[in-house]
C-alpha cells in the first residue's frame, strides 16, 4: 500500500469500517480528552537536533526483553481484530512480522493464539486479563506459554471498563461469530450487546476481578517462566512496585485514553518514571504516537520502544496485512528521518538532550 502518512491510513479506515465498529476502535473515555491530551503532548516538545554529524547510515534495530527486532515500534495488543478484516489477528500478526517486529496479541483477540504464533515470523507477547475465574486465568497462562507466546503483558488500568460513549449509544456487542476466542472452554468467548450498555463494559464488570492488587504478580510468577510485563502505569511509584514485584518492564500507558478520562498523557509522565526506575525493567510506551518524530521523542525520554495500536487497526482495515506492514513501514520511514535530521546514526544517540538540551 501507498500511503504518505497514518492519518491518510486512518481516513481510510473510517470510509471502510461500520460505524459500530469505528466508534469502538477510535473511541476514548467520557469526553475524549485524554485521547486529544496524548495527541497534543507531543507538539509541545521541540527536538533540539544535532549537525554536522555522520548520518550517512542509520542502524534502527533494538532489542526488547532480549528479543531483537528491526525498529524500536511494536504493535501494542487490541481487542477484536476481526471486525476490522476477515483475517483478524492473522494478517496483523503477519505484517508485525513483514515489519521485522513484535507483536502482542489481546485477551480479546477473535483468533486462538496457537494459531497466530504460528502465522508469526516475529515474538508474539500476551496481554493478560486476570479473571475472577483463577483457574480459568491459570489456564489461558498454561496455554499461552505453551503456544509459544514469549513473554506476559499484564494489564493494570482496567478493573471496570472506562465508560466509552460511543459504545454505550451503539450498544456494542460482537457478533454472535466472534468472540473471545481463547476463553470458549471456559464459557467466557460471547460479548453481546447488552441492555442500553456496552456489551464489552458488562463483560468485564461480570468476569473481570476488580479486586486485584499487587499479589497477582508473585501468584502469575508462580504459574508461568515467562517474564512479566505491567501494563497501565503512570505514575513513578506505582512503576517501582512493578519491578519490586517482580515485573521484567513496564509499559507506560494510559489504555490509549479509553478509561480514565483525567489521565495525564503518556509522554508527560514518562521521564520521571524512566528516573524512579532507573534500569530495574525495560520501559516501553504507548499512546498517541503518529509520527516518527514521537518515536524518537519517547526514546530520548528514556523508553525502550514504543507500541502502536490504533494505526495497526487502520491499516488492517485498509489492506489486511499489507496495511499493517504499510503502518508501521511508514513509521519506520519517519523514524529513519527524523534520526538523521536530529544528528543520530543508532539509537543509543537518542539522548535526553535533544529535548531538554
């Protein structure tokens, strides 16, 4: 595909997709404001760009929890693949792949995670949500690591799902030939629509445990070998008891401004929790990044990488696989850019200086 920009992509995608299901992938929290708030965080921070240095080769290739992949952009897990493309998870995870980086796949993905790991060409992550079913959780653990899945991305920020407007006046709800595909044993894969409410925010309010705390992670420890990623954090301390707790990275994100609605965006709080964390676990981000210019702005301010999520979705809609590959190859031509305009040959030359000079 041959499109010059995301934003090209997500026009795309919304002439494409059913209104139901564009309001469910673009929609954010209440009034939307910490949605627009990650958005416009990053027009607010200028890059100081070196000159005169040799930028005739760039090197984009990092490594995140020891897995090498082609840029420091991956794709950030979301829910429900299918109703943007026939082919769901199986055409993102390939175009991760055809992109030469990570993919994490949801909880609520409509495809079963042996089957995507074996689409892959890349690491595939798990998003994780604990149910109030343990032994249902334990399970999905158990078969997530045995499918090959190579690490836990544990999301944090959703004890009840954020109130998202849209999806309450649509009623949201999946077809009854989708659902969540990894949790039909369980009897827990149907998501209807429901009453004058989201069905999704009455699925979670019914098998979602509102009542987790910081023991989950010593009891996840104890049922899997894969290394344990916090998702949902902003705030420094809560960080540092991620990686006390044992977590082998964060991932700093405020759930792409679907739950709180007052949520501070993503950027802003980065740097004092890289401070806090001070190397104890691989920090990763997401939330609002559209252009490789918010990639190295993440980087200078101490991220590992940075995960995308709504732009994988646009270009599924608009090609399949080819759009994702497409997504993200436009992101990486950015970053390729952006660095050689900033005076950064690799990575490691992304240094806070460039914004706070």
């Amino acid at each position: 595909m041959d499109v010059l920009n995301l934003h090209e992509l997500e026009a795309l995608a919304k002439a494409k997709l059913p209104q139901m299901a564009w309001d469910y992938y673009a929609s954010g929290a209440d009034d939307e404001r910490c949605l627009r708030r990650n958005l416009e965080a990053y027009e607010a921070i200028l890059l100081h760009y070196h000159v005169l240095v040799d930028v005739a080769r760039r090197e984009l290739a990092t490594t995140v929890l020891g897995e090498r992949i082609a840029m420091p952009i991956a794709v950030a897990p979301t829910a429900f693949h299918r109703l943007a493309h026939p082919d769901g998870e199986l055409a993102s995870v390939r175009g991760a792949g055809d992109a030469g980086t990570l993919f994490i796949l949801s909880t609520l993905s409509n495809t079963p995670v042996e089957d995507v790991v074996a689409a892959a060409s890349g690491p595939v992550w798990f998003q994780l949500y604990v149910y109030r079913d343990r032994a249902a959780t334990a399970a999905l653990v158990q078969r997530v690591e045995a499918a090959g899945c190579r690490a836990l991305v544990l999301t944090v920020d959703a004890p009840l799902l954020g109130r998202r407007e849209r999806d309450v006046r649509n009623r949201f709800g999946l077809p009854p030939e989708l659902g969540v595909s990894n949790l039909h044993a369980a009897g827990y894969a149907p998501v209807p629509a429901a009453g004058g409410e989201s069905g999704l925010a009455a699925y979670f309010a019914t098998l979602l445990d509102p009542a987790l705390t910081w023991d989950v992670l010593p009891w996840l420890r104890s049922i899997t070998k894969l290394p344990i990623v916090v998702k949902g954090i902003v705030r420094a301390d809560d960080a540092v008891r991620a990686v006390t707790h044992g977590a082998a990275g964060i991932v700093v994100s405020n759930h792409g401004g679907r739950q709180l609605d007052a949520s501070p965006a993503t950027i802003d709080v980065l740097p004092r929790i890289v401070d806090a964390v001070a190397g104890r676990g691989e920090i990763l981000l997401d939330g609002g990044v559209r252009r490789g210019t918010d990639v190295v702005k993440a980087l200078a301010l101490g991220a590992r990488a940075v995960l995308v999520g709504r732009p994988v979705l646009w270009g599924l809609t608009a090609g399949g696989r080819e759009g994702v590959a497409a997504a993200l190859g436009v992101l990486r031509r950015e970053l390729d850019l952006a660095m050689a305009l900033c005076g950064c040959a690799d990575l490691g030359a992304i240094t806070r200086d460039l914004v706070t000079p």
